[in-house]
C-alpha cells in the first residue's frame, strides 16, 4: 500500500526533530500486511513519543489522542496531523471516536494508539495501567 505523503507533513515530522532529536534504531522490522488496517500500539513515556514514532513509521497516520490542554504551537501541530481527539471522561464523546477510528480502519487507514492514555513519570513503573479500547 503506498502512502501518500505530503509536503506539510514531511515538514511538520522534520520540524519536530528540533524537539525530540532522537536517531531512531530499529531492532526487529515489523511484517506490515499491506492493505489491510494497521493499529501502532505504544507505550507512552514523554511528550517527545509522538513525533519519533511518526519518524519510525515514516507516513502518515491518524494518532488517538485524550483532549489536553496544549500550547498553542503544539496543537497546531497535533490538528495539522489530523488527530482524532477523546474525551476519555465522556461516554458520548469516547464512542464518537471510537466510531471515527472504526471508519478510519474499514478504509485502512492506520492508526497510532498510546493505550496507558497518559505518561509515565515513574521511573519505578515499566508502564502504567492501559486503557481499554486497544
């Protein structure tokens, strides 16, 4: 399946090396079935998570984020990459985005999902409880 990517995202995901600057190692290749729905579960640490794992995968992909306060430069970007937002205290609104991931899935589209919904600040914790939805 060939992604189609732009020139504002191969901008933005560049862009957001100036804060995380990481190089990425891969260690194993994960096997990617090709037209098929793809969900990219990870565990969720920093704020810096976000942008190395679009680096890693390396095109575009609809991110599940819970609603957040945010600079405003950071929400820019987390709107410009199309991100489906979740009121995880909100019944109503946590099954509309469900709904949306669901349609984003049938068209396979892929889709990024940090399921501990939060970061983990502990450095006496691997990871925190995950969420149910993954």
């Amino acid at each position: 399946m060939s992604k189609k990517i732009s020139p504002l995202w191969k901008l933005l995901v560049k862009l957001s090396a100036i804060k995380a600057p990481y190089k990425i190692n891969f260690v194993n290749h994960p096997k990617i079935y090709k037209d098929a729905p793809i969900i990219w579960v990870l565990n969720h640490q920093r704020f810096f998570d976000f942008p190395i794992a679009l680096r890693a995968i390396g095109h575009p992909v609809k991110t599940v984020s819970g609603r957040q306060n945010l600079y405003f430069i950071d929400r820019l970007w987390f709107d410009a990459m199309k991100v489906i937002w979740i009121d995880r205290k909100d019944k109503v609104d946590s099954r509309k985005a469900v709904a949306i991931i669901e349609d984003n899935l049938k068209s396979n589209q892929e889709i990024l999902w940090f399921p501990e919904g939060t970061w983990n600040l502990s450095e006496n914790l691997l990871m925190l409880p995950m969420k149910w939805g993954v």
